[in-house]
C-alpha cells in the first residue's frame, strides 16, 4: 500500500464509521448500553484513524482539483465546503459528548448526542460521496505545482 491508495482507506473508513454510528444508535434506541458504547468507540477510533491518514495522505500529495464541470461543480463545492465546515465543528463536539459519556453524565450526553449524531453522519457521509465524486466519477487532476 502506498499512500496514493489512502482516499480509497478514507472513503472505507467514513462509510465504516457512517455504519457504526447508525448501529450504535440502534442499540441506545433498544437500550444495549454495552453494545452502544462499544460501537461507538469503534466509530471514534475509525474516525481516528481516517483524520491520521487524511493528514498523511495530504501532507504527501497536496491538493487534488476536482475534475467535473458545469453544474455539477457547484453541487460537488456545495457538499465538499458543508462536509468541511460541519468536521471542524463536530470535533470538539465530539470531545465533549466522550466526556460527559465517560463521567455518566447520560442525560447531558444525549443532548449533545442528538445534536451531534446527524452532524458526524453528515459528515462520514458526504466523505464517501466526495471521495466518489473526486476519485471514481469524474477523475482527479493533480494540483498545479507551487511555484
């Protein structure tokens, strides 16, 4: 594996983490804490591991122009400026919803959590579909050189 092969890691590990969040609502939804929690620890850490390998993969290879034009542009900056925003925004949202489960502060936690579920779904999401978009569909350009 290199790491021309990570977009294709991150696409996996947003859609992994899209799964297991919407199964760790099923099973708060059906009272299984133990599973609830379980699950969602797993959803934190593919997260996890998806921002080390986004950074990586960025670190190395730049920038990547997106391919499309017309219309879709639009759509795909749309998504793409909406999926940015709202993942700096999730993670300290994310901290604090792991604090207050961690010190069983359960009616604080689910507060966030209802506020804070749709915005990582989003997000883990509309990572698959910007990947598809960027990668799969209408093909990348590499970025112009700096210079």
């Amino acid at each position: 594996m290199t790491t021309a092969d990570l977009p294709a890691v991150n696409a996996c590990l947003n859609g992994l983490s899209a799964v297991l969040l919407t199964a760790g609502w099923v099973a708060i939804r059906g009272k299984r804490v133990a599973l609830h929690k379980a699950l969602m620890l797993s959803a934190l850490l593919s997260s996890a591991v998806f921002l080390t390998c986004y950074l990586v993969y960025h670190y190395h290879h730049g920038s990547t122009r997106f391919g499309g034009e017309g219309a879709v542009r639009g759509v795909y900056f749309g998504i793409l400026i909406t999926h940015v925003i709202l993942a700096t925004v999730m993670v300290p949202m994310i901290l604090v919803l792991l604090v207050h489960a961690l010190r069983d502060r359960i009616e604080k936690h689910a507060r966030l959590a209802r506020i804070t579920l749709p915005i990582w779904l989003y997000v883990s999401v509309t990572g698959v579909v910007i990947y598809l978009m960027l990668y799969q569909i209408y093909g990348a350009a590499p970025a112009p050189a700096a210079g």
